[in-house]
C-alpha cells in the first residue's frame, strides 16, 4: 500500500470516528408562543431574546422560531415582547427544539398586537449581504419548485437554457448559476452533473427558508462560491407543533398536476423524523407557436426524503436520505418514444435521471459551551441517460462531502471568535458524448480558519483562509474578508473580497451543446476557473408615517483570473471551449426599496444593472443571454382579518444578447445582435382558514411568448438547427389552481 493511501485510509478512519462524535453545537433553536382565548398556542413573531448582561440577542421570524448563539456560564435568557411578562429562564434549562409560553401582561389584557409578516427581508446582523427569503414570500406564487422561488427576487434570475429540455439555469451578479455555491442546510449540494436540473429537484413545500448572500462566501463551505451563495433550509423534524402534516396540491390548466406531502412525528423527548414525498406529472403536447415541437417535455417525476433528529443531554444527531427518478420525453410533436430513433420517426429528446443523496450531521456538548466540534458529511450518487435527435450522452458522478468545524473564543472574550477545521471534497465523474469517454476523478482535502471579531454592535469583521490541495490542479489558496459596520441603529455598511475556485463541467452547465446542430471542440486542456469578487452595499431601514420600510444599493465586481470559454460567436457551426485569453469581468448594480404603505398593504420596487464582458477569440464582447437592465415590481395585500392574500409581480426584462440574427425582432448594436425588451405579469389570491388554504393565480399573464423559439425547426437535422437562442418566455399565459392543508401538532 502505498504512503498516500495509507494517509488517506487514516483521514477515512478519523472521519468516521470524529463524524459520530461532532456537530456545532454553539447556537440552538426554538420557539416563542402565546396561549390564546381557545386554550390554542400561536407562534409570536418579533419577541426578543437576549443573554442578560451581554450584547448576544436575536428576534423570531415569522413562525415564532429563532436560533441564538450560547454564551459563557452563568448566564440567564431573557425574552420579552410588548404587552407581554418578560420571562427569564436559566442557563441548564437551555435546550434545542425549546417552545417558550409567554403570558399577556396584566396592564394590558385588552391590547391586541399584530405583526405583519415581512416575507423577505435583508438582515442587518450578518456581515455578508443576504437576503432571507421566508415561507410567506414563497407562498406568493405557487413555488413547485427551487425555480419557482426566486420569481419575487430581483437578486437572483432564473431563465430556460434552451427551448426543448425544460432546464432552467439562475444568473446572481450577472454570472451564470455555477459560479453562485448551492447548498442545503450549508451542505454544498447539486453540484457537478446535479446542476443541470437541479433547481427543479427541491420542492417549494419542502423549504422552511432561503438565505442569498451576495459576493464570496464564508471560507467555512469550500472554495466554490464566487458570485454568491443560496442556501436552502428544509423543514425540520423538531419544528413539530407548528407543522405535523402538511399537503399541497397544484394544477395549471395546461396539464401539470403535482402533490406534495410532508409529514412529521415527535416520537419522544429524544427522536422526532420528518418524510416528505413527491409526485409530479406532465403528459401533454402543448405546441402553441405551431412550429412542429413541444412547447415543453414530458415530465414525470418521483422524489422522496426522511430525516431524523436525535437530541440528548450530551448527544446529538441529524441524519437523512433523499432519492429521484426523473423521465423526461420532448421534442417533434411527431417523434413517437417506442420507435427506433431515426430521422424519419422526427426530432426526439429524451432524459432519465436517478439521483440518491444522504447527509449526516453529527456532535456532543462540551463542558465549555462556547466551544464545539462540528461533522457534516454527505454522499450523492447522481446518473443521468439523454439524447438529444442523434446526439447520446450517459453520465454518473459519485461524490462524498466531509468537513470537521472547532469553534471557540479567543481571550475569554465572546468578541474574538475562532472557527478552523478541515474538509475533504471527492468527486468521480464518468461521461460519455457521441462514444468519446470523459472521466475524471477529483480529491481536494483542504483546512481552513476563520476570525471574527465583533466591536459592541456596531462593527463585525471577518477574514478567512483556506488552502486546498486538488490532486488534477496542485494547491491553491483561498482568501476572503467581509466587513460589516452599523453607522446607525438604521444604517448598515458591508464590503467584502474574496477569492474563488470553480472546474467547469461542460456538458452540464452547457446544454446548447445537445440542443443545437454545432459541434463541441475542446481546443486545449480546461484549467480551473479563478475569480476575485469584490462589493460593497449599503441598507437604510426608515419608519415613514408610522411604516416600516428599506432601501438598500450594492455594487459588486467580479474579476476572473481564468475562466473556461464558451464560444459561440467565432463560429457558426462549433461551440468552442478554451481558456480565457484576455479580459473576463461582471459589474453588478442594484437598487431596491420595500415600504409598506398602508396597514397590510406592501410594495418592492427594485432595478438591476448588470454589464458582464469576455474576450472570445481576440474581440471582448458582451457575453450572450444576459439581460442588462431588470426591474421588478411586487404589491401585496392582506385583509384584516387574514382570511384573503392578493400579490401581484410585474418583471421587466431588457434586452439580450444573442448569437444568431434568424430570429424576429432582433436589432444589431455595434457588431452584436439584441433581443426586444418585455414584461412579464404574474399574479395570486389565496384564501386561507386556520387549517387550510386555496389559492388561483396566473404566470406571464399578459401572454408575452418568444414566437420563433427554435432556429430551423423544419430541418432539426440540419446543420443550422439550434433550439438554444432564448431570450424570452416558451410559454404563454398560465393559469393554476392550488390548495395546501396544514396541521399542527399537539404542544407538550
């Protein structure tokens, strides 16, 4: 056995004995309630939470539930809300999964106090900029999916990649999705062949929250994040007494029908497991622009998920699977799925797709408890079978995710923090392309810290570095910094600079290569593509005529040291990869303000600016699909009494551009073509009672369409067919019905 396997084989042994041993265990999470008239408990969302005598403090979220860091021993939680007994509780009754009763205040039992639930909101306390995206926001639209959650944000864009597949594609900072990290309960997911459809893979009922942060990530989650990072939080199994059983059945009038169920059982003071299952289908051929293909694929789709969570006095665990089985079936109204494929049974697509993942998450208490030793682990086998008229390709990727956190204070002082661990990220990837075998095996084992220092409330600054070594591209650093400085109780300033690392997967970020008569050339062997992301924002929160409101400005730069380029303008018949051999950069615009106008009556205003530039070949040219200019629109409205929500999205896209002339009402800018600009209406009602709701609502409701969506469409195995140069919407005017059952689960 050789020396690295040996290393290796002794790295597999501590992770396994450290990952039954660890997790971080600095913060806990819980609840604030109130008992009602009915002897019914409802969640208090703004309630205060605070240690005594130190600066450590949170406030709940919409649900009532809140997570707060642990101080040094002796130390007693104070909780308060206006209107309501102050409740103290000491240290060693402290716990994760904790449900807090506060009781009405004697001099004001006939006081009723509502809090309108933000939805989405910018939070003030992390230093990186992020926008947290609640379940009230996501329950503006229909939200089936990941996909459909950012439908409300100006922050992220969510577009098809080409007009057959069905696969959507996310732009943050003016830059394609890969450069944004993914990542599920700061687990880094759906990465590799998983991004191809990935949005699609996570189901909106299944989400407790968003948070996206803008520029480089925190050092802690890998080397990946350049742009951004979207982190999702799944409903947890010790959320029980707000949500046992949740349904939710959507329908649009096309003929997608989905069903999703999500059901949790606290099994006792210790064990408590949530399942979640799946079930969507789309069988229709749809063809509404009458040029011979489906408008969209034939989709059936099969996901579930169950996670468990062990919670003892010393001891603590998280755990869980999720599988996918995907089938897809598009292309020429005439091509017929049983029949051989051939150019005289039509143009067909097909995707299969099989997808199983486990996490891991595992920890002990300390007598300290401002220290902890922290274990995530994850595993994903993801294999995917498509073809494409002619064109095959087959692709598996096996990949295993380990990191290990230690967490402590420095000085005695819980304003010098100190995070450090290490990380192993592996990776097997085993594609096949019209018979040309792409393979290759990626091993990066890497450690990390990161300081944070913390001046009253007013200042945070922290600066990380991680050093990885990747067994293809040797060792390589990665250094970021992010500031934080509240001016004001109102007024909160960020910067931040940071460094990435990202190796491309061509085929999965790229599906023009399937979709399109052209060819693929790899010119020269990929290097990893390396980014310096620089920003700086700023957020204004303002009480105008007794209503809240924000405003915040950023302004973000990337800068990339080397990128993998693909090329469609120095060609008409080839898409091209090479290494950049110019100029690469993105500058990143935006302005957003939210203001609530009236009492249950809310707007958001936003506009971005986004000019990103890469040299191909030798001419720097602005890169194709990206929209300049976005502005958004949102109005929301809620009765009184709460029983009636209306919310309406206006989306107003600039134009793009494009590759290819043969498309109607494109214009010529310099030496480059452009798509029309357009807008875009989406709108919902939902009635809602204490158990139940039922929505109706409308995408792109002013019936806007791309009319001539494919290039040669008459001749899909001729050379000049490409079904990639998108730059509006496939479909028209959608209409959809919906109703969700939720019920809550006895309080202990």
């Amino acid at each position: 056995m050789s020396l690295l396997n040996k290393i290796w084989g002794s790295v597999a042994y501590l992770f396994v004995v450290m990952s039954l041993w660890a997790q971080d265990n600095t913060s806990f999470s819980g609840t604030v309630v109130e008992q009602t008239a009915n002897n019914e408990k409802e969640s208090i969302v703004g309630a205060n939470l605070h240690w005594a005598n130190t600066n450590i403090g949170t406030v709940t979220d919409e649900n009532g539930h809140f997570t707060l860091t642990f101080p040094p021993k002796p130390a007693t939680l104070v909780v308060s809300f206006v209107g309501y007994q102050n409740d103290s509780i000491a240290y060693d009754q402290v716990g994760d999964g904790m449900e807090i009763l506060l009781r009405n205040g004697v001099n004001l039992k006939e006081v009723v106090i509502t809090v309108r639930d933000r939805g989405s909101y910018v939070s003030t306390l992390q230093p990186i900029k992020t926008e947290m995206i609640t379940t009230a926001e996501l329950r503006k639209a229909a939200c089936c999916n990941l996909s459909e959650s950012f439908e409300t944000s100006a922050s992220v864009e969510v577009s098809y990649s080409d007009a057959v597949s069905g696969a959507k594609e996310i732009r943050m900072l003016g830059l394609d999705g890969v450069y944004a990290q993914l990542t599920t309960e700061n687990i880094p997911n759906l990465r590799g062949l998983g991004g191809t459809f990935g949005l699609t893979y996570i189901p909106g009922s299944w989400i407790e929250s968003i948070q996206v942060g803008k520029g480089s990530g925190s050092v802690l989650n890998g080397y990946e994040s350049i742009t951004g990072q979207i982190n999702v939080e799944y409903k947890k199994p010790f959320r029980c007494p707000q949500e046992k059983l949740h349904l939710n059945l959507y329908a649009n009038h096309w003929g997608r029908m989905e069903g999703n169920i999500n059901w949790t059982n606290k099994i006792n003071h210790h064990w408590s497991t949530t399942t979640f299952g799946q079930v969507t289908n789309f069988n229709r051929s749809l063809d509404d622009n009458n040029d011979g293909f489906r408008d969209a694929p034939r989709v059936q789709t099969y996901t579930a998920k169950n996670r468990w969570h062990y919670q003892g006095e010393k001891f603590e665990s998280q755990f869980g699977v999720q599988g996918l089985v995907e089938k897809r079936t598009g292309g020429q109204l005439t091509y017929n799925p049983d029949e051989p494929r051939t150019t005289a049974n039509g143009y067909g697509i097909g995707i299969d797709t099989r997808r199983l993942e486990g996490f891991a998450k595992l920890g002990i208490f300390f007598p300290q408890e401002y220290r902890s030793l922290g274990n995530m682990v994850s595993a994903t086998y993801h294999e995917q079978d498509m073809f494409f008229g002619l064109k095959n390709y087959s692709g598996n990727q096996k990949s295993l995710y380990y990191s290990s956190i230690y967490q402590t204070i420095l000085w005695n002082s819980l304003d010098h923090e100190l995070r450090t661990g290490i990380s192993y990220q592996y990776d097997r990837y085993h594609e096949v392309y019209q018979d040309s075998l792409y393979q290759r095996l990626e091993s990066v084992p890497g450690v990390f810290a990161e300081y944070t220092y913390k001046y009253k409330e007013k200042v945070t600054a922290v600066g990380g570095l991680r050093a990885d070594l990747h067994n293809l591209y040797g060792f390589f650093v990665t250094p970021r910094l992010h500031l934080r400085y509240q001016s004001s109780p109102n007024t909160t300033w960020r910067m931040s600079a940071g460094r990435g690392l990202h190796v491309a997967n061509i085929f999965a970020e790229n599906t023009g290569i399937f979709a399109s008569a052209r060819q693929l050339q790899i010119l020269e062997p990929l290097q990893p593509e390396v980014a310096w992301n620089y920003g700086i924002s700023w957020y204004q929160k303002f009480h105008l005529r007794e209503r809240d409101g924000g405003l915040s400005i950023d302004i973000y730069r990337t800068d990339f040291q080397n990128q993998v380029v693909v090329d469609m303008y120095s060609t008409n018949n080839l898409i091209q990869f090479y290494n950049l051999k110019g100029r690469s950069f993105a500058n990143a615009f935006q302005v957003e303000w939210q203001y609530e106008v009236l009492k249950n009556w809310g707007i958001k205003l936003a506009y971005k600016f986004d000019d990103v530039r890469s040299t191909f070949g030798d001419r720097l040219l602005n890169i194709p699909f990206n929209t300049r200019h976005k502005a958004l629109f949102n109005t929301n409205y809620m009765t009184p009494n709460e029983r009636w929500r209306f919310d309406a999205t206006l989306q107003y896209y600039g134009s793009k551009f494009l590759v290819n002339e043969q498309l109607d009402g494109t214009t010529i800018s310099g030496n480059q073509i452009l798509s029309p600009n357009y807008v875009q209406v989406l709108g919902q009602v939902t009635f809602a009672l204490p158990k139940w709701e039922w929505y109706i609502g409308s995408e792109n409701l002013n019936n806007f369409t791309q009319q001539n969506l494919i290039v040669a469409a008459d001749n899909p195995f001729g050379n000049n067919f490409d079904a990639t140069n998108l730059w509006g919407p496939i479909m028209g005017r959608m209409l959809y019905v919906g109703m969700r059952f939720t019920l809550k689960g006895k309080e202990e």
